[in-house]
C-alpha cells in the first residue's frame, strides 16, 4: 500500500489527490489574464479546504453586496487575532492586492504564494515559522467587477482588468483616515482586530518608461517613530539586494520633478495617513508600498511582486522578534508625555537638497507634438543607465503643540464615529464640565472647487483662542496618553491635511444662520458712530484697503453689524478644546 501511495504521488501532482484545480487563471493563460471575482474566491476556498494551514474568511461585505474575502496563513492553525495578542517573537502581515482594481499583479501573486504555503512544507516552514500571513486579494471588490480590456490605457496586460474606483467612485487609497466608505470601514475593524506589524499594498504605476519592473515607498523621512524608521531604513538596504539577486532590482517610487522626465531629478515624499502605508506609519507599524511598472509584461510583474513579498517575509522571520519589540517601544512612545515634548509635524516637505543617483532608465527624446502643439516624451526600447538628482531630505511643514487631551463634544458624532472606527480610546464626561481650553477661531474659508473624493476640502486661517468652555455630558476626553496618540492628531489638529475639519465634515461651523436687514442695521451704523466716531475712521482705511468692499453696501452694512453684540461670536470657532493641563482632568466626573 505505501508502494501504491509513493507511485502516485510521483504520478500525480499534490493538487491532482486533493480534487481541485489548482492551476490559476493566470498561468493557464501563459500569464495573460486574471480571474474575476467569481473565480478568485472559488480557487481561494478550494484551496484552503485542501490545507490545514489556511482559512478562508470574510471580514465584511461591499455596497453591491460582495464578501470581502481575506485568507489567513499559521503553521500552527491559529487563525484568530486573539491568539496573537501577546505575541512577542512572531508578527503579523498584511498584504492586500485590488485597492485599485485594475493593478492586479498583487492578487495573482498572492494566490502563487499561498498554494505554496499549502502544497509545499519547506517553503511553510521558512515563511511562517515567526509569521501569520493576512492576503486580502481584492480589496475593491465591486471596481474588480466592473471588468474590462479598457480599465487601464497606459497598461501592458492583463487582457482584462478592473476598475480604479469602488462603486460609489471613490479611491480606497485616499480613504484610510477620512474612512468614507463601507469596504474601508470594515478593514479598520480588520486592523484593528489583528493590529499587524507589517503591512504591504500591491499595485502598478508608470509615469515614464525606465528598466524596472518594481519601485517600492517606504516612509523612512520623518512621519513615523524613529526606531521603526531606523528599522525600515536597514529592511530597504536588505530588499534592494535580495532583489537585484533575483534580477528584478529596484528604485524609489518613480515620481519625477517634471512629470515623465527622468532626467528632472527623481522626488520623494512622505505619504499622508489618506494612503495605506502612510496610514501604518501614525499607527506605529511600518509599510511597504509595491508599484510594478505596468508598461512591462503582466507576467513580468506578477512575478516581481510575487518575489518582493517572499522577500519580505523571509526578511520579517528572521527579524520578527526586534520588529516586534520596536512596534511595542513605539506604542508606548507615543502613549508617554515625553512624545508631545516636541512639535509633532502632521506634513513634511522637500528641503531642497539632493544627491546623486544611478537611475536604470531607457533613452527618450523630447517631441513637441505636430497635431497638439503639446510636448511629450518618446521612449526607446534602449536601456541607458543615467546619473539623476534624488530629492529625498524632508523637514517639518505644518506642526502641532499637542495637548494632553482633545474634548470633543457630543453633537459631533461624525467625529466620535472616526474615533471609534480607528480604535482610538475615549471616555465620557458624566455631567456639564466647565472647564478652559485652547482652541482657534476658523476664519475665510475657502472650499476646493472641484470636488475631490467627494467632498471640497477646504483651507481657511486659523487664530488662536485660549476660553472657558461648558462641555456638555457626554463629551468625548481623548487622553493623548495611547498609542494611537499620532492617529488623534492627524484627525483632530485643524492645521493637519487629512483633518475632520479640512475634508470638509464641519462645514456648519463657518455659516452665519442670523442676519440683519437693511432698515434695521442704517439706523443702529449711525447711532453707532455717534457714539464711536473714530469707527469711520476705521472704515474709510477698510475702504482703501479692499476696494471691493468699497463698493458694496452690504459688505459694509455686515462690517459693522459684526461690530454689534447681535453678531454670532460662535461663527469659525472650532468646537473641539484642546486640554494642557492634565490635573484639571482629575476633577472630571467619567460615565462608566
């Protein structure tokens, strides 16, 4: 009977004993397509069914009604998060594929990965030894389904694809703070259960042609803690070796100082908490941004990120257990009064400063175009190695004194809602509290014309102001003293890019709901002057400033009638207070 057994497992592949095809689309295609959703998830719960080592689960449902699929790898069969809350020699990855649907190379990749997790017990015990494995496949499940050979112009297979955007039209990757839609709402109750150590976002860019078939973005420039920044810096020197081993070397996210001109001089950039690795980065994990050049073949690229992701977790087993102390030293940095010592900088710019690089381009020409007018760049198909400028020495831009504790009161719901989805810790004041506070008065905003993600952000002054406030029972006291710490700044500091206030969900608090007319105001403006006639002095010198105002009586009519105690005082100021003094929360009652 062993005999019989031995001859055929010689005979026959693995997969062939386990009754299920576990050949992809992608390679009975000879690399040129990818599986719709249908069929992804159908291989995926096949192939987990044959392994005991993968689970197949939903973490939740889009607005068309499709699972979110997510499948969890543990050579110890845990598959739950609790297993893997005291961990302290092992780490958790999350690799995710499909946040644009039609940069599909990561879903591919991953599906050869985890049939060899499955099939293959060496690769098994080298990938997973210290490592838990989360592949979500396709994130933006319903733009996967709006299914297509024209999803992406600039791209190089596969021969269909998805779309970039979600059914409601909006970019997963400028949703992880902001969190406006259904499918990134449920990866946060995801993350937040897992909290992983790692995370990895699989997509595909162009913006010229160059030798590459992967760049990467890490954020190593200043907006995450500095020992996992210093850990990150040594992880990229590991990968770019190991991958010019593999002959797929790499370089930086391709993002030119003019578009398609590699000669320009190549930028980088700290990402915002709105993209996925930037996200990772406030909540003290690092993350791995892939961008495989699509103008290389479909097959080519699934395999280069197929290789960085090996890569990557042969990197993480053997660095598991340090990761996994500097995510916790980063936690608790954050969580310490010593953290809001500093200005903490919620943006960070260029300083200007560059240095060398040896950038693996083709050659290209030039070509103003005979029928545009425009000029465009041509791109050979010769190699040409070219000595460019790298941009990437970043400084502070917009920075915070952070406080002890945001209150933010209880009518402003939208606010506590993005607390709770970002597993931000708070309590409850029991009764009225009056209490002083630093906050600013909002002033001459201006929305953003075009609408951006669905919304118009908006910018506006900001002046100070230091006042007693009565919060109400019920406010939120966000005590800084978590380690979600930098998450609370970038969504409650007014001057942060991806604040509430920015993206426009307190819009209310600049529209004045009381006005005056005009009969009433001429005769209070002139027993105003009688009594103060140094006030046209005033407005003549507002007149010669402004000469629009000059010309416009309601303009001045609303000049001095924000002079009258009529005036809505209220009008701009930001409702959340910023607490300095950390006694004055001993005093407060807390709802249990």
């Amino acid at each position: 009977m062993k005999i019989l057994l031995i001859l055929l497992l010689l005979l026959f592949p693995v997969e062939a004993l386990c009754g299920v095809q576990m050949e992809t689309v992608f390679e009975l295609s000879d690399g040129n397509k990818t599986p719709t959703y249908d069929e992804t998830l159908t291989w995926l719960e096949e192939l987990a069914a044959t392994s005991e080592f993968l689970k197949f689960e939903s973490f939740g449902t889009s607005p068309q009604g499709r699972s979110l699929p997510v499948i969890i790898a543990n050579k110890d069969k845990q598959f739950r998060p609790a297993q893997h809350q005291n961990r302290q020699d092992d780490v958790v990855l999350l690799v995710q594929a499909c946040i644009h649907a039609g940069e599909s190379c990561g879903k591919d990749a991953g599906m050869l990965l985890l049939r060899k997790l499955a099939t293959d017990s060496r690769t098994r015990e080298q990938l997973l030894d210290k490592v838990t494995l989360l592949f979500i496949p396709i994130f933006n499940v319903d733009g996967h389904e709006r299914f297509g050979p024209y999803g992406r112009i600039n791209q190089n297979g596969p021969d269909e694809m998805g779309w970039r955007v979600t059914s409601t039209n909006q970019n997963l990757n400028r949703d992880f703070l902001k969190a406006d839609t259904l499918e990134m709402r449920d990866w946060l109750k995801l993350y937040q259960k897992w909290q992983p150590d790692f995370l990895i976002d699989i997509h595909s860019t162009d913006g010229a042609d160059y030798q590459y078939a992967i760049t990467y973005g890490l954020e190593i420039h200043g907006n995450m803690d500095p020992g996992l920044t210093d850990w990150t810096i040594l992880y990229r020197d590991a990968m770019n070796a190991a991958m010019v081993d593999a002959d797929f070397p790499m370089a930086p996210y391709v993002s030119f100082r003019q578009w398609h001109d590699p000669r320009s001089g190549l930028e980088t950039w700290t990402a915002g908490p709105r993209f996925s690795q930037g996200y990772a980065a406030i909540q003290n994990r690092p993350g791995l941004l892939i961008e495989t050049h699509m103008l290389k073949d479909y097959s080519t690229r699934v395999n280069a990120a197929y290789r960085l992701v090996v890569e990557t977790m042969s990197h993480l087993n053997q660095e598991a257990a340090g990761l996994r102390q500097l995510v916790l030293d980063a936690d608790a940095r954050a969580a310490s009064p010593a953290f809001r010592e500093e200005p903490f900088a919620l943006s960070l710019k260029l300083r200007g400063s560059h240095r060398p690089f040896e950038f693996l381009g083709v050659s290209y020409e030039k070509v103003t175009s005979d029928i545009t007018g425009g000029d465009w760049f041509r791109f050979s198909d010769q190699p040409e190695t070219m000595m460019i400028e790298l941009y990437e020495e970043m400084q502070p831009d917009q920075t915070a004194r952070l406080p002890e504790a945001y209150l933010v009161p209880p009518q402003w719901t939208v606010i506590i809602d993005r607390l709770q989805m970002h597993g931000i810790e708070f309590s409850r004041l029991a009764e009225a509290t009056e209490v002083e506070v630093r906050s600013w008065r909002l002033q001459d905003p201006k929305w953003q014309e075009n609408s951006y993600e669905g919304h118009h952000p908006v910018s506006f002054e900001m002046n100070p102001l230091q006042e007693k406030r009565i919060f109400p029972a019920g406010t939120a006291v966000v005590d800084m003293n978590q380690r979600a710490s930098r998450v609370v700044a970038h969504l409650l500091e007014p001057v942060a890019p991806d604040s509430m206030v920015r993206w426009g969900y307190l819009d209310a608090i600049f529209e004045r709901v009381e006005y005056v007319e005009s009969y009433v105001i001429e005769n209070m403006i002139r027993e105003m002057v009688a009594d103060r006639p140094e006030l046209l002095e005033e407005l003549e010198q507002k007149k010669q400033e402004d000469p629009e105002f000059a010309g416009n009586p309601w303009a001045i009519r609303y000049w001095f009638y924000e002079k009258t105690p009529y005036y809505d005082q209220r009008v701009g100021v930001y409702p959340v207070g910023l607490l300095d003094h950390r006694e004055i929360m001993r005093n407060f009652k807390l709802s249990e």
